[in-house]
C-alpha cells in the first residue's frame, strides 16, 4: 500500500517538475521572441535613420553644388562688369582729361583741378600720355600736354549673345533671305507651347523664336545650345505630326546652325537625344529615295500638290544633313562614343541600304548623290583604330565588306540627277541647286496673290519653273559632274583612311576588288583621252593617283599573285599601269620645251589646258605678273594635266614599282621601249644581251 502511495506521489512529483520546466520554456521562448522582435524593430529604426541621414546628406550637397555653381556664375559677372567698369572708367577719364586740357590751355589750373586731373591721368596706362611742365624761365605758369592717343572701347561679348546674332542673320546656302526672314513669312493655326517657347495661331513663327532666345540669353553657351535645338526639335515633331510643314526645314537649319557655332559646346548627350529623333523622322520619309516608286506613283500615293512634294524632299535631305553633320561631332570624342552612335537605334541601317544599296538595279535607280555624300562622310568620321561603320561582323547585315562593295560601285556607276533633289544641303556649297528656285517661291517676299502677308500653307510653284527642263541643262551637267567626281576622290580617299588606320588591307583582297579598281584606273584614263582639255582633268587624274596608292598598298606584301588576281586582269592591269609609268616620256620633254619658249615670248596665255595651268599658278601663289617666263614654265608644267604631263611623279613611280613585281627588267625594258618608240632609233638589241 505503501508502495503505491509512493509511486502516485513520484509521478506527481514529476509531473509538477516536468510542467514547471515548460512553463519556464514556454516563458523563455517569449521573451526570445520579444527581443528578436525589439532587435528587428531596432534594425529597422537604424536603417530609417541612416536613408534619411543620407537623403539629407544628398540634398544638402546637391544645395551645396547649386550654390557653388550660383556662386561661380556671379564670380564670372562680377568679373566681367569689373572688366567693362574698368574700359568704361577709362574711356570716361581720357574724355575729361581731353576737356579739362583744351579749357586749360594757357591758364594756370587750381589745385583741386591738379588732383583730379592726376587721379584721372593715374588711372591709365604709362605709355598712353606724356606729361612735360615748362619751366619758370620759358612760362610764368604750369601747363599741361598730352600726347594723342586712339580713342578704344573695348566691348565684351557674351558668347550666347554672339551666337543669338548668328542665327538671326543665318543664311541657307544658295538663298537670299536669312531663316529668320522665311519663318516671319509663316505661322500656323492653333497655338503651340514647347517649355519657354510658345507659338500663338495666325501670328509669325519668328516671333516665338525670338522672344525664346531673349529669355534665354542669359543662359551658358552649352546649355543654351542644347535648350534651343531639343525645344525646336519637339516643335518640329509637333508640326510634322499636324502635317504643317512650311516651316520644317527652316527650323532645321537653325539647329545646324546651334551646333555649328561651337561644335565644342555639342555634348555627348545632346548628339544622343538629336540622333535618335532624327533617325524617327528620316525613317518616315525615307520612301522618298525607294526604287520601287516613280515621280508620278509617289505624287498619286500621297495625294498632294507639287510644292508639298518639294518640301518634304527638301526636309530629308536636310534631316540627313543634320545627321551628317552631328556623327561628324561625335568623331571627336572617344572610339566608345564613336561605337556608341553607330547603332540601328540612332543612325538607322534601312536608310543607309537604301541611300547606298549594294544591289546594282537598285543602286542605278534609287542612290541620289546628296545622301551618298553624307554616308560617305559620316563613314570616314567612323574609321578609327577599333571602329569603322557598324562595326559589324560577316554575317551581319551591314558588315565591312557589304559596306565597301557599295563604296566600290560610286566609281563604276553614275548616279544619276533626280527630280526636286537639287538642292546644296546644309554642309557644301557644291552640285546643283535649281530646285531651290521653287522653294524661294512657295514663301512670298511681300504678300501672296490674296494679299496676306503671313501664310499657312505653301503657295503654288509658278508653271515657269514647273516646266523648266534643268535636268538636260549644259550647265546642271557639269556642274553634277564636278560633284560626282568630288564624292569619288571622297571615296578613295576614305578607302585610303580605312587602310591606314587599320594598318590591314585584309578587307580588299579579293579579286573582285583588284579587278574592279584597275577597271576604273581604266575608265578615267578614257575619259581623260576623249577629253585632254576638260576642266575637271585634274579631278580624274587625282582619282587615278590614289586609287594606284591603294593598289601599292595590297601588292606590297603579296606572295601568290593567283590569289589575288584573276589571270584576264593581268593584262588590263598592264596596259593601265604602262600608261601612267611610260606613256609620255619624250611627249612631256617637247611640251616642256614648247611651253618655256612660248612663255619666254611673254605670250600670257593659256597654252595646253588652261584649268590645269591656272590651278598649277593658284597652288604656286603666283600671277603672269609675277615671275619670268622659265620660272612660269616650270611651275605650270609640274602640274599634271593629262595629256601633255600625265600624271604627278609620285603616281609615276608607284606605277613602276606595282609593275617590277609582276615582270623582270628585260621586260620592262622592252615595254618601255615600245611605248616610247622615239627614244630607240639606234638601239640594238644585243644590247641587252651583254
């Protein structure tokens, strides 16, 4: 019984203990949980205090930087009003001095006269008067003379106010009234507000321009050119979106203008946000160069009248003007930047496959000369030690060696003149700009055949210009001509950039390449026969020159000619080279001869090709006038011009060198010889063989 009893009571016992051992469990886990949860809220606490310890701390440098930056600024126009004080203080004490001397002459002057007049004098420079008191012996009074001196104001110019009175007075090139004048002509019908500057309906779009600049003139030069060209950007956007178009390209130069002033105040940024609005726009109206469509399929697609037509071609070639002009900025910053920009997202690869595509029928059809040229700019702006174009690979749509086969076909296909494209652009003065005549007319100089003085809308091209046949025009030719071989030399020379910055001709060996620059070496040298006395001889010799210094460049390592040459070229590649390094040996020597006599008679004309002897004097900085008749002779006959003096002798001897690696002496002896037949009549043979 006992027994049991003792039991019950241990289990009782440790009922109690084991119940009390929870309970303290249960308690501890409590309080654990409390304290974890007062440590986290700690935490919590913590991290607050340190976010707004550091938002305080950022919004305090943030102030700090202002009010440095505000202090600065006021430092700069303390100095600057201390500079004009001081010319102003200037300027006013050399007019009293002049005063108080005239009404001085032969009078004794009183003493507080004497003091302010040394305190004036004292504030000039010591060279700028000279002071001399006579003596008692030769005047019973002191007198006073000052030597003359130019009366000078210096005036100092705020580099934002200059640049205001630049675009004020800007000019497109090839115009008679300035952008300012062709947008006082214009206004639109709805009210427009792009951050300070507002546009009011039915009133002239100059006004809106003007009052901007007037309320930003104040403002740093960088920033100042970038507030004007991304507000006039968005107004662009804005009218083009309402399909008011009239003012666009005017609008256009006026940023060209921004950024031309101080290309160094055209930041990193603003080329950014300006490329990519532009890249928007010029994919909008790039059907304007698409193949596929003709004049009349495109004016009956859009529905609209002839001056619109001209107009948003004008707009494009402007718009890729712009584009030309900014890629050509972004060349002076790092490669990075360079490769940064030259991406899909800013300068668009459809339209530079459709400016310059690598398909012949297309490129016979659609490549209008203003575009190529600014491709090919902007191409040669890309070439760096890491970049050139896209940067893309083989597989790419626009890799180095698509890009080049399209450079290639500059040479061997004429691009041709296109309607409404004949316009200077923004960047040259160079080609044709008959078309301009039409857009001169859409916008009055007084008033429109309804007598208002601000318009809406484009007026009516006048039918006389409408009929004007310029395409078939001697003068629109040649003048096309003359660009179409500018661009070409352009290309050359940036084929010669490519190789060497990038120290490798990888990219041109192929035989297609080497067949297709000796075929063009061959067709200048054509064109140069048909015509010795042509004003643009000296253009096609220079393209010869440098295309036969890329072709140095690819032989000079060469060690198996079958892999780089197809065995038809050879000859071609012969006859080509022979001309330039033999042709006209014994021609060159009697027409030396025949100018230095004709020239000694004191016969001032020209005598062989008179472009040519004019540059050769242009270069030279002579004049008939200035200089004897053999010094003139010499001059004009180290000019290359074709015929009589074929080519420089640098060209002359890289000829030679291309040629000793393909044949032996002997060779070229006997090739030599058969070119120049008149220098051999008592040659033997057998010479050669001893």
């Amino acid at each position: 019984m006992s027994s049991d009893f003792d039991d019950d009571d241990d289990e009782l016992l440790q009922a109690l203990i084991t119940g009390k051992v929870d309970g303290q469990l249960y308690r501890a886990d409590g309080e654990i949980a409390i304290l974890r949860a007062q440590l986290v809220q700690l935490q919590n606490q913590k991290q607050q205090e340190l976010l707004q310890l550091k938002e305080s701390y950022e919004q305090t440098k943030k102030n700090n930087d202002e009010q440095t930056a505000l202090l600065k600024h006021a430092v700069q126009r303390l100095e600057d009003e201390k500079k004009f004080l001081n010319n102003e203080l200037r300027t006013t004490s050399y007019s009293k001095r002049r005063k108080t001397a005239s009404s001085s002459q032969g009078k004794p002057l009183p003493r507080d006269d004497w003091d302010q007049l040394d305190s004036s004098v004292s504030s000039l420079e010591p060279h700028q008067v000279s002071v001399s008191l006579s003596t008692p012996s030769e005047a019973p009074a002191p007198s006073l003379q000052i030597a003359p001196m130019p009366h000078k104001v210096i005036k100092l110019q705020n580099e934002s106010s200059v640049l205001i009175d630049h675009l004020w007075n800007y000019c497109i090139s090839g115009s008679s009234r300035t952008c300012l004048d062709y947008l006082s002509k214009v206004c639109i019908d709805f009210d427009l507000k792009v951050e300070d500057l507002k546009i009011v309906k039915r009133t002239a779009i100059s006004s809106g321009i003007t009052e901007f600049l007037m309320i930003k003139k104040n403002m740093r030069l960088d920033e100042l050119v970038e507030s004007f060209c991304v507000v006039l950007f968005e107004v662009i956007d804005k009218l083009l979106l309402e399909q008011k178009i009239l003012a666009v390209p005017f609008l256009i130069a006026l940023i060209h203008c921004a950024i031309c002033y101080r290309p160094i105040a055209v930041g990193k940024s603003l080329i950014v946000t300006l490329l990519e609005k532009l890249k928007r726009q010029t994919d909008r109206l790039s059907f304007l160069v698409d193949s596929n469509l003709d004049e009349e399929d495109l004016i009956n697609y859009h529905d609209v009248p002839n001056q619109v037509m001209v107009i948003e071609k004008f707009i494009f070639i402007f718009f890729v003007d712009l584009i030309e002009k900014l890629v050509t900025f972004a060349s002076l910053h790092d490669e990075p930047f360079v490769r940064q920009i030259w991406k899909d997202e800013t300068i668009s690869t459809d339209l530079f496959v459709k400016c310059l595509p690598e398909n012949t029928e297309r490129f016979k059809n659609s490549s209008q000369i203003n575009l190529v040229t600014n491709y090919v700019e902007m191409l040669i702006s890309s070439i760096t030690p890491s970049t050139f174009g896209y940067n893309q690979g083989r597989g790419e749509v626009l890799n180095d060696f698509k890009i080049m086969n399209s450079l290639i076909k500059i040479f061997l296909i004429d691009i041709s003149l296109k309607d409404d494209f004949m316009f200077y652009g923004l960047n040259r003065i160079i080609g044709n700009n008959a078309d301009f005549k039409k857009i001169d007319s859409i916008i009055p100089v007084d008033d429109d055949s309804l007598k208002n003085y601000i318009i809406l809308i484009p007026q009516p091209i006048p039918m006389d210009l409408l009929d004007q046949n310029t395409l078939s025009d001697f003068e629109v030719q040649s003048l096309h001509e003359f660009h179409l071989l500018n661009l070409r030399l352009k290309v050359g020379q940036l084929i010669e950039a490519y190789v060497v910055t990038k120290q490798s001709v990888d990219i041109l060996k192929q035989k297609e390449y080497f067949k297709s620059i000796i075929r063009i070496i061959g067709f200048e040298q054509i064109y140069i026969m048909r015509s010795p006395r042509s004003k643009y001889i000296r253009l096609r010799i220079q393209i010869v020159s440098i295309l036969v210094k890329i072709l140095n460049y690819l032989t000079q390592d060469i060690r198996e000619i079958n892999n780089l040459i197809y065995p038809e070229t050879m000859y071609e590649m012969f006859v080509v080279l022979l001309r330039i390094a033999f042709g006209s040996d014994s021609l060159s020597i009697d027409a030396y001869k025949l100018l230095t006599e004709i020239r000694k008679m004191g016969i001032r004309k020209p005598v062989f090709n008179a472009w040519s002897e004019s540059k050769a004097r242009e270069l030279n900085h002579v004049n008939y006038q200035d200089v004897d008749g053999k010094v003139l002779a010499d001059i004009e006959s180290d000019f290359a011009n074709g015929f009589e003096f074929p080519y420089e002798i640098d060209t002359v001897e890289l000829a030679r060198e291309i040629l000793n690696i393909f044949v032996t002496h002997e060779e070229a002896d006997n090739l030599y010889f058969n070119m120049n037949p008149s220098e051999v009549q008592n040659f033997d043979e057998m010479d050669l063989v001893e």
